[in-house]
C-alpha cells in the first residue's frame, strides 16, 4: 500500500475542510490522521486522488526549516533514502525535521508553465521549499518540451548543469518531466544515467509517488494517468489561475508531436471544471485563462449527459463571482464556430483576443500540413471575428519553411499575414520532429531559404502589428497590474483585455485594475499613464 506524506503548513488558512473522512471515501484513501483547517477542500481532494489513490494519507503540519543535505553518496542510479522516514506514518503530527528543496525549470508552451504549477503546489504539499537556482536545490526538475529542436537543444544544455551539480551532491535527486521525456520514454535513462525520474505530462502526480517511495533505482513513468489540473497548484502569480479543461490532441497535423507526448483529447467534466474555476475566484483569481491542446474541441468525447460545448463552458465561467477576464489557448480555427465568436461579443468576462493560428497561407500547404481548413475558410473566420467583435485582437502561429513551400506558397502566407494585420503572430521555423509525417517528407527546404523567408515575413508581421496598435492611442484602457516594467523601474506593467502589454506611470498594485491612457505603441507594447486605480472610480 503506497504512503504519502504530506505538508499543509503552508495552506492558505481562510479555507476550511469540514468533512474530510466523507470526502475522501470516494478516493480510496484509508485512513485520515486529523481534521485539518486552512487546506482548500478541492486541493486536498486532488492531492487525495493523485498520491494515494490506493494508499495512505498521512498529514503532516508546520514549517520545518531548509538544511542542506549532506551524507554518503549513493551510486549514480541510486536515490537518498526515502523522503518520508523522517515523518513514520505511526506519528502523523510530528513535524518535518528537514524541509528539501526543489528547482524547477519550464519550456515551452502556456501548458507547461501550468503544469509547473501543479509541480511546485505538490511539491509544497509535500514539505519542499522552492530554491531560488539549482545549486541551492536537493531536487532538480525540468518540465521540457519537444515542439521544435531548438527546445530540445536548449533543455540539454541545462541539463549539463544538472549533471555537474549531482556529481557534487549525488544525493541530489534530477528529474525530467514533459513533453520531451514523454517522447523519449526510458532512453533518458540511457542517454542521462545521472537522471533519476522522468515522467510525462499525464504523470505528474507520480513525481510525489517516486519522492516518498523505497526505491533506490531510476523511474519513469509515461502512461496518462491523470490531469496535472486535480494537482495542487502554486500560482505565479495570485490573480491569474489557469484552468486546464482538456489534455491531448485528436488533430493529426503532419509537423506536430504534440499527439505522440500527450495523447488522444480528453476533456474534463464541467461540473468539475466549474468547482474549480470558483475555488479560484474564491482564491482571488480575477483573470482566468482556459487551457487545452486543442481547447475549443471541449466537450466532443464526454457521455451526453455531461457534454457541454466550448461556447457554453465560456458561458459557465462568465457566471462566476469575481472572474474578471477570461482567456483561452490553444483554439483551432477549424473549430472556431460562429457561437464562440458570438460568446466574444456577449460575455463580460471573455476578453477581445483570439489566438487564430494559421501555420501557412497556402491551401496546397495547409492540406500536406493536415490542418483540415483551407485559405479562404480561415479568412472566412477572421471575417466572422471581424463583424461580432469589430476591435478583437487577432494573434496567431506561423509556421516558415514547411516542406515543399514553394515561392508561391510562402507569397500567400506573407499576404494573409498583410490582409489579416495580426495585433501578435508567434512565427517558427519548421522543425521536423521524431515520427512526425512531415519529417519524412520530400522538399525538406535548406535552412538559409527559411530564415530568409522568416525574415520578410517578421517585417511583414511587425509593421502590422505596429499600424494596428496605434487604433488604441488617445484610447483609455483597462489594465490588469502585473507588476513593475521589465524595461523602466519607475514604470508598472499590466496587459489591457485585447492582450497587449502596457508600461505605464502610476500607482497600483498587482492584480488591480487601473484605467491608463494610451500614449504611444509600439508592435509589441503600448505605454502611457494611469488615470485612476478602477476601485476609486467605482
Ligand atoms: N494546438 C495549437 C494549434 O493547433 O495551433 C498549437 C500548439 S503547438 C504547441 C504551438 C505551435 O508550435 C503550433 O501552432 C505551430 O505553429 C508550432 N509548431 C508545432 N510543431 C512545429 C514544428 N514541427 N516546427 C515548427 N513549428 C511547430
Ligand atoms: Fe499539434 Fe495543435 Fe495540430 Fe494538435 S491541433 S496536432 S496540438 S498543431
């Protein structure tokens, strides 16, 4: 029977569990050692659900103080001792003598950046403090991506770090999460002997499992199991919460290795989803940001009686108390229906900005990429945005250098990305990938013609982006604080509904709301000065 332990001490203490034997029947869990209070009923659910499905629950409390762990060192393959002996299941309440702690490292997308969330709530809940670099850290973690080469590269840099920092303290603990692990399966292990646990995107919780189990060789773990969205979380920042609402992909677009490392689409139940979305308003979430694969697809595969489509999920979280800004990625404009767009008109909370991705202008193109929509459909998408939400923001990806892109083709691209005028486009460089269809494909093009092609589309898209920005100068808009400007100390940065970063003076905390009149913009940026903080309006 598994056994996990588990750290409350640094639960928020305005939540209350009232009945966590009832709750936690329906998990499998056996045994629960005391009433808690300050722990949030659904995180305790989903740390319940994901660490001992079968198991033990055991609580532990209060905060222990960060040592540096020192001690004989283990072979190469060979884990320190178990994490938990200090904390024997027969003595739930004694406290954690030692609190570890842990790094962690993100690439890639918006997902990811969730995903590492959910690391660091678990791994809080497991007793470790977050370190500020790997040298300060007894476990480190990379959450990797795998969508282009050169995220595969940059991760393996890193790791030689990670490396050289074990071979100090070889009872550091490396792990290696993600999409790039989950692509390459048990060769991590071959490839980086020094590498204890690796795990895919749907594994996250057995990261917990491998920190309080006996076993003293490497693991891996690569089955989807569970959404990393039932795990604990620990949020960047207070007023921003992701919600993940799918996890997979159905599509079968010829580059991508998305559907190789995180499966076939599986969405959540709403009703789930909506308990969630409202603990995190409760939390002080104000601006809420739905997260899938292919996340407009919501819904397709749950049992009728459950199902509810994107637009009306939109709809749901619209409803919630204290959700402000609402905002989703990835979309698929084959799935962009005229009900979506319509729910960007009608709902308070949905911001104006739609991430529309193209990857190529080119029908002939588009079709050996498998995106299932041609030119003149995606056109007719952005028209259909166009007259709901006349000052929508439209953002999107582009991919340069496809195989067999003729001339003509790449022509086509650039002239959608002039008629369209994107307020943001995300472009890339085609990157064959292991196993994809397009990796085997004739017309593999040279890499200067495609940084060549990626520079004329970059004018292309910048200068555009910089004519449609200036529609919001003499404007004033609302902005969510972030914090202070990456560029000017004097300055905060928040971003307005449309998505756009704004460096602006004045005087507000993050997570408020201020209005601010927009002096001047840029492709990227817009900047200008608050009026008001929007509470003193009110
Ligand atoms: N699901 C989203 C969609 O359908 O547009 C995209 C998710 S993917 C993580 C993000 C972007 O990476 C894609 O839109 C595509 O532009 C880019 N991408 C994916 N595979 C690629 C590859 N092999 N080479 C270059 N770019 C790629
Ligand atoms: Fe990849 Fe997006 Fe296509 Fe799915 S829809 S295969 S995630 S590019």
């Amino acid at each position: 029977m598994a056994t996990a332990l588990l750290d409350f001490s640094r639960c928020r203490p305005r939540l209350r569990l009232a009945e966590p034997d009832t709750h936690h029947s329906s998990r499998g869990i056996s045994a629960v050692a005391l009433t808690l209070e300050g722990l949030h009923a659904d995180s305790l659910g989903a740390v319940g659900g994901s660490l001992a499905r079968s198991g033990v629950l055991i609580f532990a409390g209060y905060a222990s103080e960060r040592r540096s762990v020192s001690g004989e060192n283990p072979s190469e393959h060979e884990r320190p001792p178990n994490r938990s002996t200090s904390n024997p299941p027969d003595n739930p309440l004694r406290s954690t003598p030692m609190a570890k702690s842990f790094h962690v490292t993100t690439f890639g997308c918006q997902m990811n950046v969730h995903d590492s969330e959910r690391m660091r709530g678990m791994l809080a809940s497991l007793g470790y403090d977050e370190a500020e670099s790997r040298d300060r850290a007894d476990l480190i973690l990379f959450n990797t991506c795998s969508i282009r080469e050169s995220a595969d590269s940059r991760f393996i840099a890193h790791l030689g770090e990670a490396k050289r920092l074990k071979s100090e303290d070889p009872e550091r603990v490396v792990g290696v999460g993600g999409c790039w692990a989950q692509s390459v399966k048990e060769e991590v292990f071959q490839r980086f002997p020094f590498v204890d646990v690796a795990f895919g995107p749907g594994q996250i919780h057995k990261l917990a499992e491998f920190l309080n189990s006996d076993s003293l060789s490497a693991q891996g773990y690569f089955e989807f199991e569970d959404f990393s969205g039932h795990l604990p979380t620990r949020r960047e920042r207070e007023f921003q919460g992701w919600l993940q609402i799918s996890q997979g992909c159905n599509c079968v677009c010829s580059y991508c290795i998305v559907p190789s490392t995180r499966g076939r689409e599986v969405s959540r139940d709403p009703e789930e989803l909506i308990l969630e979305a409202e603990a995190l308003a409760a939390d002080g979430v104000r601006e809420v940001t739905l997260l899938g694969q292919n996340v407009n697809s919501y819904g397709r595969e749950l049992p009728k009686d459950r199902r509810i489509s994107f637009a009306e999920l939109l709809a749901r979280v619209d409803a919630i108390e204290g959700i402000e800004r609402i905002r989703y990625t990835s979309p698929h404009p084959k799935d962009m229906n005229e009900d979506v767009i319509r729910a960007h008109a009608g709902l308070p909370a949905l911001c104006e900005q739609i991430h529309l991705p193209l990857q190529s202008g080119s029908s002939a193109v588009l079709k050996r990429m498998r995106r299932t929509y041609n030119r003149q459909r995606y056109m007719d998408r952005v028209a259909l945005i166009r007259e709901h939400v006349p000052d929508c923001a439209i953002t999107t990806d582009i991919i340069v250098g496809f195989p067999g892109e003729t001339e003509a083709d790449f022509t086509e691209t650039l002239e959608v990305a002039e008629e369209v005028g994107y307020d943001g486009a995300f472009t890339f460089i085609f990157s064959p990938r292991r196993e994809t269809e397009a990796a085997a494909m004739e017309g593999q093009l040279p890499h200067p013609v495609k940084v060549e092609r990626m520079e004329r589309l970059l004018e292309i898209v910048q200068r555009r982006a910089k004519e449609r920005a200036q529609r919001f100068v003499g404007r004033t808009l609302e902005v969510l604080v972030e914090g202070t400007s990456r560029t000017d100390e004097t300055k905060l940065r928040g971003r307005t509904r449309h998505g756009k970063a704004v460096n602006f003076e004045g005087v507000a905390a993050p997570g408020e709301f201020v209005e601010v009149e927009i002096e001047a913009a840029t492709s990227q940026t817009l900047s200008g000065v608050s009026v008001k903080p929007l509470s003193q309006l009110l």
